[in-house]
C-alpha cells in the first residue's frame, strides 16, 4: 500500500477511535436504545462521508460535478452528529423520537444525494457525448496534416489541403445518422494514406475528389437533420 493511502486509512479512523474512544470511557457500554439507534447514525453518515468519492462517475470533469456530492455528504455527517449527540446526552427513555428524527435526516440526505447524482450521471453523458461528437473532425483532421507533411509535389499538397480545409471547416456537432458516413471518410482516409505512400498520383487525386464530395455529403445530412 502506497504511503499516501496509508496516510488518508490514518486520517479517516482518527475520528472513529476518538469517538468510540470517548463514547465507552466517558458513557460505558449500557445505553438506552435511543442512544443506541444515535450512535448507528453517527457512524453511518460518516462512513457515507468516506465512500462519497466512489459514487461519483469516473470523467474529465469528476472531480469538479463530485463537489457537490461531497458538500452534501460533508453537510449531512455534521448535522447528524450534533443531532445524534444531544439525542445520546439526553438518554431518552423511548426511541421512537430519536429513530424518526434521525430516519427524516438520513431520509432527506438520501434524497439529495441521489437527485445530485442523477444530475451527475445527465451531464456525464452529455460531456462523453459532446467529446464523441469532436472526434471526427479532431482525427481526420489529425490524419490529413500527417499526410501533408510526406507531400513534395505542389499541386497534390494543394488538392490535399483542399480537402484538409473541407473537413476543417464542418460541423463539430455529430448525430448517429451520419456515423457511417463519418466512418467510410476516415477508411478512405486510410486508404489517401496509402496512396501517399506508394506516390500514386492518379490515386490520390481521385480520393482526395471523393473525401471532398463525401465530407460536403456529410455536412449536407447533418444540416438537414438540426
């Protein structure tokens, strides 16, 4: 184990051996089970405190959307325990009165929490969908400055930059209507590629005329389609 997760094990049970610690010195261990049912919620919106930054979705931007997760748990752990500790120091005899005001907190962070995660899970999707929908244009275009770069004649490096200007000037935004188009542009790509390659002149002016016809047949449908 790395000496920082160490570090952070030593740093989350400082709080449940001081409690625990000061719960059986300074109380025993006969309670009521009022104070019992308190002490259960104390621990439990802790260790929910603790397992906070595992229920956030694993993206680019987790860290920033997993704040409010962390505020809500950090907040509902620190209501919980002024709650549960004058609910522990008053002893109260019957525990329906402890258990129900502890039951509407955790009930009401329960909710919070979840509706924050939803939230969470709609923008995942949203920024997995929006990095989706760039990388087209992002990897063709990529692709075709490779292939400008092993182009000495003039007039083909003119044709290809044409159709670098084409793919450069589309439309970031996708739609799953033009994947297959998208996908029959890049394998011609590949195949501009090996063109260059094997200095196939003929070749390489044929595709570069049809990436320019198919790029502009792509920008046409998604232009229908918004």
């Amino acid at each position: 184990m790395k000496k920082i997760n160490v570090l952070w094990t030593v740093l989350n049970t400082i709080f449940l051996i001081l409690f625990n610690t000061l719960f059986y010195v300074l109380g025993g261990s006969s309670h009521k089970a009022s104070v019992w049912i308190s002490y259960g919620f104390i621990h439990f919106a802790y260790f929910m405190l603790l397992v906070t930054p595992l229920l956030v979705r694993k993206y680019k931007n987790a860290a920033i959307f997993g704040y409010p997760l962390l505020s809500i748990s950090s907040a509902y752990f620190l209501l919980q325990f002024v709650v549960g500790l004058i609910f522990v120091l008053l002893a109260l005899n019957g525990f329906k009165t402890a258990l129900s005001v502890q039951l509407c907190i955790a009930g009401l962070y329960g909710i919070l929490l979840t509706v924050y995660m939803l939230a969470n899970e709609y923008t995942a999707d949203a920024e997995e969908k929006r990095q989706s929908e760039i990388t087209f244009v992002k990897n063709a275009t990529l692709k075709i400055k490779s292939i400008l770069e092993n182009i000495t004649d003039r007039d083909l490096k003119n044709k290809i930059e044409k159709v670098y200007d084409v793919i450069n000037s589309s439309p970031v935004k996708s739609h799953n209507r033009v994947f297959e188009a998208e996908n029959r542009i890049l394998h011609s790509i590949g195949e501009l590629e090996k063109a260059v390659s094997l200095d196939d002149k003929e070749k390489i002016i044929t595709i570069a005329d049809l990436l320019i016809i198919s790029v502009n047949e792509r920008n046409a449908k998604l232009k229908s389609l918004n």
